[in-house]
C-alpha cells in the first residue's frame, strides 16, 4: 500500500475544512483533499480514498444521500459523519446505514477525527499483514513446494492434486508413514476455493473408542457421564473448510457406518441430540499404504 492515507474532507464551510485540513496535514502521511459539495466528491471517487468524511449538510445533498451515492461507487471505503446535527435519531439512522461514526462539531472534534484516523490506519496495515501471510501460506503449500521431484509418479500426483482441488469431492490419500499425507491435505485445502475455512486435522488412531464419536460429531448435554455442556465436535469445526482424517483405518466398523452416513447425507447429528446440523465440509482420508492394500484385498477376494 501506498504510504499515504487519502482522506476527502466535504465540508461546505470553508474554514471548518481548512481547519480540519491543517489539523490532519501536520501528519506527513496524510494527503487531505477538501471538496465543498458532493458532487465534487463523487466526481473524485476514483481517486480511491481510503476514507471520506462528510458534512450532513450541504449545498446540493444531505449527507445521507450522498453516503449512499458513495456506495454505489465504493462499497468498504470508511465514512465519517462530522456535523453541527445534533439529533441523537440522525446519528442513529445513518450508523444503522453503515458510516463509521458520527461526529458532532465542537471543540473535540478534530482530536476525535484524529484517534479514528489511527485506528484507520492500523485496521488497514492489518489487512495487509494478513493479506500477505495468506499469499505466503498459499505459496508455501504449492504443490511443488512440498513435494520435490519431476519422476512420472511425481508428476502424476501433482496432477491429481490439482484436480482434486478444483472440485469439491472427497479425497483418499494413501501412503507409508511419514511420506507426507498430510502435508498433501493441506495443499489440496489451500488451493481450493476453501482455502479461507478451517482445516482440521485429527488422528483417529490417538482417541480412545468411546470418544471418537463425540469427538467427530460433538455432544449435548447430559449425552453421557461427564458432558456437562455442549461440545462441537471436529465436523462442525470444519464446516465450510476441510476436515482431515488420518488413520482412518482405526476407526471401529460401527463408528466407520456413520462416518458414512454422515458423509451420504450431508448433515450430522450430536452425540445425544436429534436437531440436524447441516454440513459443508470436504473430508480428507488418510490411510497407511500396507491398510490399503489389504482392504482391496478382502474386497476382491
């Protein structure tokens, strides 16, 4: 982001605008921009101010309709409200529209616009931060970050990674311990569309039997000995994101059934409970190579 904060003050008094224009510019990093009327605010929209604050009053608006004419062009740009309106119903009925503040004019006024502008300013770094460890973790989970190699078998898995991230279907991953399972989960999760939810991941072989079950679906209260509240278990956790299983293959054959369940018809029910909870949420299965291989044993045999 550029270093300088774009403020558009309108204000159809002239000197208030040059005070509050004086007060901000004694920030080197602020460009303050006064306009008189809305139009000419409007007119300047392209500029991308990074936040606009508005008289109530002016020559050829009132200052509500003009927060709504600025949404039309920009829809997050923050804006303040700085008027010698002093109806607590006014203020109210435009934060209800979705300006930031309201500020009447009076002796605090610019200290008030000040403390809001830093607030601006750090809510705006944070997002840049965030924006920017969000494209170092997609980067970090490329597919060609994790695994290293141009063998045809490499290849290939690469390939259906990259299939399975640009759907939304259920993945089987298969392997000898240590070879990386999970790190391939995670890539399938961080360059699909679901890269912003959750990704959850549980070993199923380190929970007891009597638990998995409220672990995976969650409890209510009362359900058994010891549940004392509601809990949510990892699906819910999950949902919207990715739910990582490995060791399935541990899993008991009756808690296997539900998973099954669950996975066909899209909702669960908590350990205890009868309301539904509707599920979107891709599962990641994991299992050892050796597990695998004697499943398709029994199956074909």
């Amino acid at each position: 982001m550029d270093n300088k904060l774009l403020i558009f003050i309108v204000e159809d008094d002239a000197w208030y605008g040059q005070i509050l224009q004086y007060h901000l510019s004694k920030n080197p990093d602020y460009d303050v921009k006064v306009f008189m009327t809305g139009k000419e605010c409007l007119d300047n929209l392209y500029l991308g101010p990074h936040l606009i604050t508005i008289d109530f009053s002016l020559p050829d608006t009132r200052g509500d309709q003009l927060f709504k004419n600025i949404r039309l062009v920009n829809a997050s740009v923050p804006v303040i409200v700085i008027s010698a309106q002093e109806k607590i119903a006014t203020a109210v009925d435009l934060l209800k529209m979705g300006v930031s503040d309201y500020f009447i004019k009076d002796d605090h006024t610019k200290d008030l616009l000040w403390n809001a502008i830093i607030r601006l300013r750090e809510n705006i770094d944070l997002k840049e931060e965030i924006k920017t460890l969000r494209a170092q973790l997609v980067d970090k989970y490329d597919f060609s970050n994790i695994i290293k190699g141009n063998s045809p078998a490499i290849l290939k898995t690469f390939a259906l990674m990259e299939k399975a991230a640009k759907t939304t279907i259920n993945v089987s991953i298969t392997g000898e311990t240590g070879t990386g399972k999970e790190l391939v989960a995670k890539a399938i999760h961080m360059n699909s569309d679901r890269q912003k939810k959750p990704f959850v991941a549980i070993n199923m072989a380190a929970i007891p039997t009597e638990l998995v079950e409220s672990e995976l679906f969650g409890h209510e209260k009362g359900a058994f000995t010891g549940a004392t509240g509601r809990k949510i278990g990892k699906f819910e956790e999950a949902n919207g994101g990715t739910l990582f299983l490995d060791e399935i293959g541990e899993l008991d054959l009756s808690v296997q059934s539900k998973l099954l369940r669950v996975l066909q018809e899209r909702y669960l029910q908590r350990v205890g409970g009868s309301d539904k909870v509707n599920l979107d949420v891709r599962i990641i299965v994991a299992t050892h190579k050796d597990l695998a291989e004697e499943v398709k044993k029994r199956q074909f045999s």
